[in-house]
C-alpha cells in the first residue's frame, strides 16, 4: 500500500456500479467462490472501514470447503432443540444453511474498552461497515454478495460455537460466490420520505 494517497476524483464508473448494486441471493449461488488472491482483496477492502482511534472492533471467521458443513452440524443441534417436532427435510435445510454458497464469512461485532470513549455503539457501526464492504468488494470482483442475519445470527449456542465473548455478537453472514441468475430489481425509497434538510 502507498503511504500516500491521492486526493478523490470523480468517478462515474464506481457511481454506477453503487447506483445498480442489488444485493445476489445465497439460495441462487453456485462456486466458483474466490480464490486466494481474491479472497485476500475481499477481505482487506472489507476491513478498511471507518474506526475511530484505528481499534478494529470486529473479527471475521471464514467459512469454505468443509468447514460450512462442520458449522452447519452447530445450526441443525441447536434448530433441532427448539424444533423436535419438525421432519427431518426441514433439519436437513438448516444443517446446510452456510452450504448455500461457496464461501460465507461470519463478521464478529468485538467492542473494546477504550480508555479515549469511543462508544460502543460507534464500533458496531464499524462492524455493520464491514459487512457492507464485504459486500462491494465481492461485487467489484465479479462475484454475487448477500448479507444474511437469520436466526442463527442471533442464537446464544450458535455464539458459542463461534467461540464469542461477552459483549461480542454476529453483525452478519456475508454468502459469496456465482450468482445462477439476476439480481431483481427491488423498490427503492423515495428521497422525499426519508431525508429532511436542516434548517
């Protein structure tokens, strides 16, 4: 990385790509995922977030090849506890959950103390930043993206087996790979009704 950087520019084609980003949904996804290199960008573009007094507040676990499978065993045990009654294809879907997409990274909100004051609240946010960065960063290089929070995003045994502290909470499931179809176009918000101007 340079040590400096130039001063923004206009950029039409990064404007558009924001203008017609759509979100891919994991259920349509197929591999390839990225590979090592590409992983690799993703990952550091994802991280490079807004972070009040630079204390990184979030960690990211990465789910590929096995290891989705081995984590989904997590989700179907804990899905299968609250839900004994349900049939075994509906067990079946949960334990494939992060099987959806060839690569799923799981993003840890981890605020710390801070003797300067950065609340907590604004490392959160720095967390949820990353997730939407995950995001761009697989769309810029050609992949589909979708930020998931379902209900194992939000389950006490699912944080245990993600190994996370007191304090520390799943901001989202970012799925990656090759979309099988188009993104649909959804209804966007009008201006009108979510932005007020200062007077």
């Amino acid at each position: 990385m340079p040590d400096t950087f130039p001063l923004p520019v206009h950029n039409p084609a990064v404007l558009d790509f924001l203008a017609s980003r759509r979100s891919n949904l994991a259920k349509v996804m197929d591999g390839p995922g990225p590979d090592t290199a590409q992983l690799d960008t993703i990952l550091t573009i994802g991280t490079r977030v807004p972070d009040h007094r630079k204390l990184s507040p979030w960690k990211l676990v990465v789910f590929q090849g096995d290891a989705r499978r081995t984590f989904g065993r997590h989700i179907e045990a804990a899905y299968r506890a609250d839900n004994p009654d349900h049939d075994e294809d509906r067990m079946a879907f949960e334990a494939d959950r992060l099987m959806r997409a060839p690569l799923v990274v799981a993003v840890i909100s981890a605020p710390v103390d801070c003797p300067r004051g950065t609340p907590v609240w604004e490392q959160q946010l720095s967390a949820g930043a990353v997730c939407m960065n995950l995001c761009l960063a697989a769309q810029a290089s050609g992949f589909g993206a979708q930020w998931l929070t379902e209900w194992y995003a939000f389950d006490a045994r699912i944080d245990a087996a993600l190994g996370l502290s007191e304090g520390q909470k799943v901001a989202g499931y970012i799925y990656i790979g090759t979309p099988t179809q188009a993104a649909s176009p959804r209804t966007r918000p009008d201006l009108r009704d979510v932005v007020d101007f200062a007077e």
